[in-house]
C-alpha cells in the first residue's frame, strides 16, 4: 500500500489524543475509602470488571476513529484485485493509445512490440477490475473517441494497428476532455500507454497547465492511469531524407540524395545500406563511428527522361523496422518561374540574377514587376514570389496566402521603411500580417554578422557534401528584422540570427508552402548579400522547394501530410500491399502527382520525460504510473481505497456510541441499586 499524500501521515502521533484524554479524567477523581461502602464494592465487583472492559473497548473505537481519518486523508493506494474491489469500477474508461512509429520497438523478451504488449495489458486490466466499464478508444492519428465492446478487440482493430507517423499527445487529452464534457461520463479513468517521448508529449507547453485545471474542475471524479513504456533502445539505426532532387547539366541529369543515418546507441556500426531508384537497386556498405552520419549519393538519370520518379532507402532489421526504410520522390523536369515585385532597381536586379543566372541552361525565368503591376501575376505556373515592397491590397495578400498554402514559397526582404521605434511601422506594412522592425544602421568598422545558423535544415543548410554557406562571414550594415512570435501573434522559426539574437532568417510553414523573411536586402549600403555566396544558394534552394508542386513530386512526414481536395483517390505505388497514406509512409499516387510520406524524423529521438515529473503534468488529477512493465502485470494497476477507510471510521463512530449508551445504562441501574439499598 502506497500513500499519494504522504505528508499527511506526520499526523499519526495524534492517535494518543483519547489515551492522553482518558488519562487526565482519571487525575480528576481521588479515591477515599469509607467503611459504609466497603460492602457495597465487594457486592459490585463483577460489574465494575464489566464497566472496565466497556471503558477499554471505548478507548480503541477513539483511537482507531481518528486513526483510521488521517489514513483516508493520506489518500492510500493499493494494487490487484483489492484495488480494484475497494475503487470499484469506473462508470468510463477511455484508453488514450499512443500508435507513433517509436511504439513499434521489439523487446526480444517479450516478443512484441510496445504497442501489443500495451494492448495486452489494457485487456487483462479491463477483466481484472473493469469489466463492467463502458469503454472508449482515442488513438494518437485520429484523436477522435471510439466506444468499443472491451478492451480485448483492440488487437483486431485497425485504429489500434501500427503506424508510421508521431503523436500529440496534449492534443489526445483535450479529444478526452472534450468527450467527457460532452457525453457526462462520470466516474472516469484515462488509460494512457506511451514510451514518453518528449517529441510526443511537448511538457513544455502551456496546454498542459489549461488541461489540468479543465479535468480538476470537472464535476465527475477523474483519475489517470499510465503504462509508462520508456525502456529506450539498445541497438536502432534509423535513416531520415534530407534531400531528394533532380539536378541537370550540359550533358547529364542526375538525382542528388542526402540522407541521414542515425543510431540511438553511441559506438561503431557497420551495415549495408540498399537504394531503390525507378526499380533498379545498389547497395553500398557503410561505417557509423558516430551517432549522426551525412551520407550523400549521386545518381544518373537518363538524359532524355522528362518525367519523374520514386525510389526507396532501406537499412538492416533491427529493434525497430518503422525507422528503417525512407522513400523519395522526384518531380518531371519543369522550368521553374520566379516574380520580384520590388521598386527599387538595384535590389530587384541582384535578386533576378540570383534567382536565374543563366536561363537557357537551368530552366529558370525570373521576371521583374513593379508593386503597381502585382494583378499581372500569373500564378498557376509560379514556383517562388519575392517581395521586396509594402503589404498589397486585401485581394492580393488573399492571392499570396492561396499560392503558398498550394505550396508555392514567398520570401520577403525589406521595404526599406525608416522608423525610429517598433511602433513606427505597423503590422499593415508588412506581408500576411508579419511585422518589419524598424531600420537599423551600424558602425561601419562593427557592422552587423550572423554566427548562429541551422546547420541541417532550412536554405542555409549545409550542402550535401558538408560544405556550410558560411553564412557567418557576411558583412551586414543595415537590418530590418521581421519581429517574432513575441512582438505579433504569428509564430516563426528563426533559421538565422545576428549576434544580438534578432533573426536574420525566419520561416513559416503554411500548409503545403513557406512564407520567408530576410532582414537585409542585396545593395552596397544594406550588405554584401549581392556578391552571391549566401544569396544564391538560399534562393535556389527556396525555388526548387516552391518547384515540386509543379513538378508533380512532394516529400513530406506521414500524419502531418493532407492531400488536396482536387487530389481524392490515392493508390500506394511501391507495394502491393494496400496501405493508408493517412497513417503509412509509402509512394503515393493521384494522377500525375506523386509524394513520398516518411516517419517523422523526431520519432527516431529517445529521449523520453522524466517519469517523476509526469504528475506535475496533470496538477490536482490523480496519477498513477506503471513505470516497470518486465516486472509487473496490469493487475498491479494501483487504486485508492479511502473511501473504505472512511466507512471504517463511521463503523468504529457508531460501535463507540453503542458503547456509552451501554455504559449510561449501567450507571443508571446502579445508581437505582444504590437507592434501594
């Protein structure tokens, strides 16, 4: 038996109240002898060994009383089946099933995954000390409740099968709270199974607080019940796409494919690594002497192909197969078209260059137009926009948020705007609702530099050899940094900072497209952007990113991809197996377009919460974790039996008044023997 308030037991010392009382009621009285009633003692002594016996009896009923109120208070907890006959069976029990990709780790001592031992478990729980509980289902992909016969289908179902995509689980509580809210619940315990990893469970959000307090207030007692599977790896390698791009010279057409292969155990490993390309196979043997490798691989295509392709990279089998393979797409070959709307020559002239150095070579167009022409943009064909003006009219910021929710990429640079402070230039002069900052100007011998950039992700990433942009050696006189998530209400991913911490770089994903903001602009007296080793380099990347929508190809993680409504039927292309791409990674096809849904790259990250500071999580709602899942069952699953402790009390209350009534009434015969005498 366990105590969840065991701070409250320092109060067990008061049990000696009714003995210290009775104690002092004797000091009251002083015995006098007296002859006359010498007699009379020795004609009631039985009854005065019975009235001792009462006294006695009397004195443990006040003992055992406020004994038995401070271990209901301490709020105890016990486990099997005497927790479950004491609790009694809860009116709702809903199961918050963790399905992500880390779920699917084999433990060759039970020879399943996590997510079937965590179903076996919820079973033998439910017949244990639920069985006559009305049951429902909320699983990470969905998130929407599901009222099930028992737990013991769950092995049958497909919302309970395996998946390749990552978890929310703030988000799987508030579908709780909301179907409890909803439907009255009442009694209501949540079964949740999860390996814990902090790329799943966000303990840093503020949800958390908000939930707490929401399933505190609720009229209906709730209480949490977790399988806390967080054993970590001891032998996983897994590998994640970084790049996957047609690239084309004078005389050849190549794939460019970078990759990442990582292990979740330090040491060194060596294994084959198995590439699938448009149905041909290779095979190349590596060495992983650290927890990252950066691998890079050049394929040829054939010269004439127009049309794009799929492929596939696969690893050995090992704790987890979720994680092994990743797949790619590649899009046809399409002239990628580009519009600067800018009204200043200079700036607009670096950018064009940029962006289209040479045309006829690399299929690249890039037309400039001044803001007063922004309604001549045809947008069906648009791969990237670069703005370089003030915020449009409502009518073409509506344009600009469609193009990039279809999956174009916009990048804005400065207006230029003049201000002393932040107020000086408000939201409306800005793209989309984003805010500039006012313009800054530094000495000339301390100009402004970049040393912290996101060396693996992003435009100025590194390149596929691992060659970095140096992004740092840029010599930056003037700024105009777009304002964060702490001056305006949209949330940005900085890429890039100054040394004061202002973003030089930041991104917003918007559905299948991006939104950028850069805080300086290419021209003398702003920077040394013009002379194209940054400058080139990110907005190509940024056009080829904005490319794949027209090349039919798109890359994206599995659970967080939603196809668009024009695009209904999807069929999976490399297997025969027939495969949901709501909740598969797999090459998908609709049409002429293809996309390529891989695990997320976070579900091959081990770490895991703290278990100890999981209830901190859940504030005032009770928790009770199964942190040891090789050594325990789920009829250990611990309840709390206070409530029989408080009957206890009442039972000894009622014994206690039995007896001074007993004890008055034989004070009132022998006060009327007396009299007779």
């Amino acid at each position: 038996m366990t105590f969840l308030q065991p701070a409250l037991l320092w109060g067990l010392p008061a049990i000696l109240l009714p003995v210290v009382i009775h104690l002092l009621n004797r000091l009251r009285f002083r015995s006098v002898k007296w002859a006359a009633m010498m007699f009379l003692i020795a004609a009631t002594r039985s009854s005065t060994k019975r009235a001792r016996l009462r006294h006695y009896l009397l004195l443990l009923c006040r003992v055992l009383v406020v004994l038995l109120f401070i271990l209901a208070l301490s709020r105890p907890t016990v486990g099997g089946w005497l927790g479950g006959t004491m609790a009694g069976a809860p009116d709702t029990v809903i199961i918050l099933l963790d399905r992500s990709a880390s779920m699917e780790a084999q433990d060759p001592r039970r020879q399943c995954s996590k997510r079937e031992y965590a179903l076996r478990l919820f079973a033998q729980a439910a017949t244990e000390s639920a069985a006559s509980s009305r049951f429902v289902l909320i699983e990470s992909v969905t998130r929407t409740p599901h009222e099930i016969a028992a737990p013991s289908v769950l092995s049958g179902l497909s919302l309970a099968a395996e998946t390749d995509t990552a978890a929310d689980i703030p988000a799987m509580f508030q579908a709780a709270l909301d179907y409890m809210i909803r439907s009255e619940t009442g009694r209501t315990e949540l079964w949740v199974a999860s390996d814990l990893q902090v790329s799943n469970w966000y303990p840093q959000r503020r949800a958390w607080q908000r939930l707490s307090a929401q399933m505190a207030a609720l009229p209906q007692d709730v209480s949490v019940r977790l399988l806390s599977m967080n054993e970590g790896y001891h032998n996983n390698v897994s590998v994640a796409l970084r790049l996957a791009q047609r690239q084309k010279t004078a005389q050849q057409q190549h794939l460019e494919l970078a990759l990442d292969v990582s292990s979740a155990v330090a040491g060194q490993h060596a294994f084959p690594i198995i590439i699938t390309l448009d149905g041909t196979r290779s095979q190349d043997d590596i060495s992983l002497a650290t927890q990252t490798l950066h691998y890079h691989r050049s394929m040829k295509l054939l010269p004439d192909s127009q049309t794009g392709g799929w492929g596939k990279v696969e690893l050995p089998a090992d704790e987890n197969a979720r994680d092994n393979t990743c797949y790619f797409v590649y899009g046809d070959s399409v002239a990628l078209r580009t519009v600067v709307v800018s009204d200043s020559p200079l700036p607009a002239r670096y950018l064009r260059l940029a962006t289209a150095p040479a045309p006829g070579l690399f299929e690249r167009t890039c037309e400039v137009i001044p803001s007063s022409e922004v309604g001549s943009i045809i947008w069906q064909d648009l791969a990237m926009l670069i703005w370089q003006v003030p915020a449009p009219e409502a009518e073409t910021e509506a344009l600009i948020r469609t193009f990039i929710k279809k999956g174009g990429s916009v990048i804005c640079f400065p207006p230029g705007l003049s201000g002393a402070s932040v107020a000086a230039v408000p939201a409306a002069d800005s793209l989309l609702g984003a805010q500039w900052g006012p313009v800054e100007v530094a000495a000339r011998e301390k100009p402004f530099r970049v040393p912290v950039w996101d060396a693996h992700d992003g435009p100025l990433a590194d390149t596929a050899d691992g060659l970095s942009l140096q992004p740092d050696r840029l010599t930056i006189y003037r700024r105009q940094a777009m304002l964060t998530e702490e001056a305006t209400n949209m949330v940005w991913s900085v890429l890039a900072r100054f040394a004061d911490g202002k973003p030089f770089l930041v991104r917003q994903a918007m559905q299948a497209g991006c939104l950028f903001a850069c805080a300086s602009l290419p021209r003398q007296d702003w920077s040394d952007l013009g002379d194209g080793r940054v400058l080139v380099p990110l907005l190509q990347r940024i056009l080829l990113q904005g490319g794949e929508r027209l090349a039919h190809a798109e890359t994206a993680e599995c659970g967080d991809w939603k196809p668009m409504e024009s695009q209904e039927v999807w069929r999976c292309v490399d297997s025969a197996e027939s495969k949901n791409p709501q909740w598969r990674a797999g090459v998908y096809q609709s049409g002429t377009h293809r996309v390529a849904l891989n695990t997320p790259v976070r579900e091959a990250i081990p770490d895991a919460v703290d278990v100890d500071t999981v209830p901190e999580l859940f504030g005032d709602v009770r928790v009770q974790i199964l942190d040891d899942l090789s050594t325990r069952s789920a009829d250990k699953l611990q309840s709390e039996i206070w409530p029989l402790f408080l009957f206890l009390s009442l039972a000894f209350l009622l014994m206690e008044s039995g007896l001074m009534l007993m004890n008055r009434r034989a004070r009132d015969a022998s006060s009327i023997g007396r009299e007779t005498v």
